[in-house]
C-alpha cells in the first residue's frame, strides 16, 4: 500500500473515495498537495474567537502549531464565565468539578488527561504528559498527582455561579442534556502554522451533571480529537458517548487520507451517527482542515457554529446540519 502511495503521489495523484452517495467507487483524481502555509486556526463555538486570536498571534510570530492550539485553549479555560470549559464548567451530578483535556502535535505524539479535578489548565497537564512521559493518558488523581509535580497547583474550579446550576438541578436531579441549550461547549482547536504543520487541543468539563467518573470523548484521541499531519485533523463537541462510538475525529482524518474534502468527511462522519439511531435528541458538531487549508464543519442539528481565523480575520461561521 504504501508503495502504491508512492507511486501515486510521484504521478501527482491520489486515490479519492466518495461518500455516502457513491459507497465504494474508488476514483483516481488529481490533487494539490501543497501545504497552506498561510496560518489557519479553527475552533468549536463563539469561545472559539478569543482563542483563536491568541492562537494565531503565536502563529503570526513564527510559534509552532502545538504551542498555538495550547494557549489558545488555554484562554477558555482560564475564563470563570464559561461554565463548559475549565474554571467555572458546570460540575457533575456530585458537584465536583472534573475535566478532560487533549493534544495533539505535529509529529503524531499525544497527551491526554481526563476526570482531572482542581487543576486550572488541563490542556497543560496533557501536553506536559505528551512532552515529559512516556504514555498518552493520565486520569483522575495520578493526573491530579503528576500536574503537581510538575509544578501546576491546585485551584478551585467550581465558581458561585455553577453551583447555584448544581443546586437548582438536585432539586429535579434529572439528566437531560438539551440541544444547544445546556450552555456546554467544549472547546476543540486546529492549528495550522506557517511551516504548513497541524496541530489540535480540546478542553472540557464534559457534560453538565454526569455521573461522577464519567468520561467523554474529548480526552479520548481519535475520538475528540485527531491530528495527521500528512493529511488534517479533526474535532468534535457534543454528546460525546456518540462520538466514543464511531471514534469520529479519527474517521474524519482517514476519509480525508482517502480524498474526502474536509466537509465530505465531516457529513460522513455525523452520517455514522445517523446510522446508529437516537440521535434525535442529542448534538454533535465536527469541525476539520486539511493541510490545504480547507476546512469543514456538520452538525447533527442547527446551531453549530465555529470560529475561523486567518490573518487579518476571526469570524464565526455557523455549520450546516444533517437535520
Ligand atoms: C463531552 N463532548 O464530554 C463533550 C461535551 C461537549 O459541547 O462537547 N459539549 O461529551
């Protein structure tokens, strides 16, 4: 297969697969394979746009894609007003804060924290276990542990205003998370520098009242978050049980490496969704780029919008949807 690959890119081409329409048809089609070297940056909802900005100020010095998609992040989990991200995210049914944390670089390494408590920058505590160990995931209290040896200290992340939330939702205790409305948007970020690498981060404090140890997709790599830099990457928000199940992020990344354009590869992928039915009730937004720069977004419902940089620009652009 591989050979095969490079023989395809010697004559310039390379082998495109169609989606849902056209299952199974192979295509040869020519393709551009230059890098975009320009400076992108692509993010989950309206948070997304202070992110972005410093995300693409490190990007416009000349920073690296990993450092870029890491201090972007950083600036939602910083903000006790978001109440889904970091400091301030809406707890679980036990009232304690827990938060779930990914990167991704542009040499395929990995780090990943997850049911992370009292730690304010979780993005940080992943990288640090991508830079400085050799394993990809670290949860709950060894997580907790390593962040403190490494010099992080401890916060307080449950703010005045999330717990008044917890304590009006024990009054029903019920879990109903609502479409778009649940105030809970995780943050995940691609980054592409002007060296033409990819790299990604997604940060949250998973859904809003989840049993306490409950884990989501956005820690999980392949899942939340992946990054090829050959091909792209990919990000998810939403109800992530869906998105663990079809390991949508991975599967955006490898419909590209077939020759899906970004957008093809994220209808596909809610497309999965679909298949495995109940996905009336929930939210699902996939946001990818290739490393052309071309960017894609799909949602299983209307009011999925992102935040999209390039020099000199930061905008939202809502995303179409399935239904
Ligand atoms: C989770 N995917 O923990 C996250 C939550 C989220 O918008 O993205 N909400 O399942």
């Amino acid at each position: 297969m591989s050979n095969r690959r490079s023989f395809l890119s010697q004559l310039g081409l390379s082998i495109i697969g169609i989606g849902a329409a056209g299952a199974g048809r192979v295509l040869l089609k020519t393709k551009n394979q230059a890098p975009y070297k320009k400076g992108l940056v692509l993010s989950t909802w309206s948070h997304g746009i202070p992110a972005n900005a410093e995300a693409m100020r490190i990007i416009e010095q000349g920073g690296t894609a990993v450092d870029a998609a890491e201090m972007g992040v950083r600036v939602v989990e910083a903000d006790p007003e978001g109440q889904s991200v970091g400091i301030g995210g809406l707890p679980d049914r036990d009232g304690k804060v827990t938060l779930d944390a990914c990167i991704m670089d542009s040499n395929g390494n990995a780090g990943s924290v997850c049911f992370l408590q009292d730690i304010l920058h979780p993005v940080s505590v992943a990288r640090k276990v991508m830079d400085e160990t050799p394993h990809v995931m670290l949860s709950g209290e060894g997580a907790k542990r390593f962040a403190l040896d490494q010099g992080f200290e401890l916060t307080d992340l449950l703010t005045e205003r999330s717990k008044k939330a917890w304590e009006d939702w024990l009054k029903e205790a019920q879990y109903k998370p609502i479409i778009n409305i649940e105030n809970h948007d995780t943050i995940g970020l691609l980054t592409l520098d002007k060296a033409g690498n990819i790299a990604g981060a997604c940060t949250t404090s998973g859904l809003a009242f989840k049993m306490h140890g409950r884990v989501g997709d956005s820690p999980v790599i392949g899942a939340g978050l992946f990054v090829d830099n050959e091909i792209g990457g990919a990000t998810a928000t939403g109800m992530g049980e869906a998105v663990l199940k079809t390991l949508g992020s991975f599967l955006i990344v490898e419909l590209m490496r077939q020759g899906y354009s970004p957008q093809e590869a994220c209808e596909e992928g809610v497309r999965r969704i679909v298949a495995q039915g109940n996905y009336k009730d929930i939210q699902i937004g996939y946001l990818a780029m290739n490393k052309q720069g071309e960017v894609g977004a799909y949602a299983l419902h209307p009011g999925f919008n992102y935040a999209e940089a390039r020099p000199g620009m930061n905008r939202m652009v809502d995303s179409p949807s399935f239904l």
